[in-house]
C-alpha cells in the first residue's frame, strides 16, 4: 500500500518558522504526500514551494476552537483561497452543536463550502470528536453531508485527544460513501495509520509523515 498518498503532512504550530515550512514542503516533494497542511498564514508560501507539483495545499479554518462566527469563516475560507488553498479543513462549530443548533451549525459549514467549491477547493469538517458523545459525532457527521462538505475529520489536534479507530468506523458508517473520512491527532505509526486506513480513513492528517513512511519500510 501506497501510504504516503492517504497523508496531509502537517506542521500548524504557533511558532512554526518559514524554514519549518519550507522543511514540511521538500518532505512532501521528497515522499511524494498527497498533501500539506498549512497555517492560513503561511498558505502563499507551501504554493511557491510546491509550484510545479500535484500536491495539494490545505488549510484551517475557524482553527481550532470553531468558535468564530460563519462570517468570519467565510471571509477567512475566502482569503486562503485567493491565497491558493486546494482544501480547507474548518472546525464545526462545538458549541452551538452542543446546544442542538443544528440550523446554525449546518449553515456555518454550508457557507464555507459554497465559497470552497466556488473555487474548486474542497472542504474537511474538523467534528473534534474528544468534546462529543457518539450522538453527537453522528449528528455532526449528518450536518456535515447535510452541507455539502467532502470530508469529515475527527480532530484539530489541539484538543484534549485525537483519532481513535473507533471513531473512524463510526464516521465511515455514517457517511457511508458519501464523504471521505480524515483521521487526524495523535497519529505518529506506520501500524497507527494502517489501523485508520482499514477503519475507513482515506486521509491521514499527521506531522509524522516521514517517521510513518520510514516505519513502513522495516
């Protein structure tokens, strides 16, 4: 299995240097990723770097609390785009799905996905599924679908735990084929990432591509 064209090569630290990324885009080339995964700041930059290549450039949004309101996604989705973004991964907002404001939450991807495809990019829904019970992934799965959105993700990484297999199965069993399914947080294998792979994953969002490459080799 061709592993390295499920991963989004990630590096979205706060302190993340331009040589850092510069780093992240010479990997991608060099182990031929599917993707990087970029800071909106720092979107112009992975294209430059990757000028010339077929992997993609994606980015987040409403990162990673998804607690900014729709239009302020929007206008952020709308710049990375211009930028020259392939794929925006936005965070669902958390709080107003744990308020049952399915309206909004569906409407604030639905917006962001209406700017996206626009352009031709396409959209990950970031569920955080550390903060939800298993209703609740579904649900947010469903609004999701409901929106238009391509993918869903389990995880900023930033929160209080990552992808679990679980998670995955449940996801996939939801969106069916539907929707592509991102397993992101805390993925640092090779046997990790298989494991999300045979779960349903057709993206893995890890910043330990090259470790689970170089592990697949043994």
């Amino acid at each position: 299995m061709n592993i390295a064209k499920y991963i989004d090569h990630t590096n979205l630290k706060a302190c993340a240097s331009k040589e850092d990324i510069i780093k992240l885009c010479e990997e991608a080339k060099k182990y031929n990723f599917y993707a990087v995964c970029v800071n909106p700041y720092r979107v112009k930059l992975a294209k430059k770097q990757l000028q010339g290549t077929n992997i993609k450039v994606a980015t987040v949004i409403g990162f990673p609390l998804g607690a900014t309101p729709t239009e302020v996604k929007v206008f952020e989705a709308k710049k990375a785009l211009e930028d020259g973004t392939d794929e925006v991964d936005m965070v669902l907002n958390i709080g107003a799905l744990k308020d049952k404001d399915y309206k909004y939450v569906r409407n604030d991807i639905a917006e962001v996905v209406r700017i996206a495809h626009e352009k031709g990019a396409i959209v990950k829904v970031i569920i955080e599924t550390c903060y939800l019970s298993d209703n609740e992934k579904e649900i947010a799965c469903k609004l999701a679908m409901e929106a238009g959105a391509d993918f869903v993700k389990t995880s900023t990484g930033f929160g209080t735990g990552g992808a679990t297999v679980k998670d995955v199965k449940l996801m996939r069993k939801v969106v069916g084929d539907k929707l592509g399914v991102k397993a992101a947080g805390g993925i640092r294998t090779y046997e990790e990432a298989l494991a999300m792979i045979n779960a349903g994953a057709n993206r893995i969002g890890t910043s330990s591509g090259v470790k689970i490459i170089e592990g697949g080799k043994k």
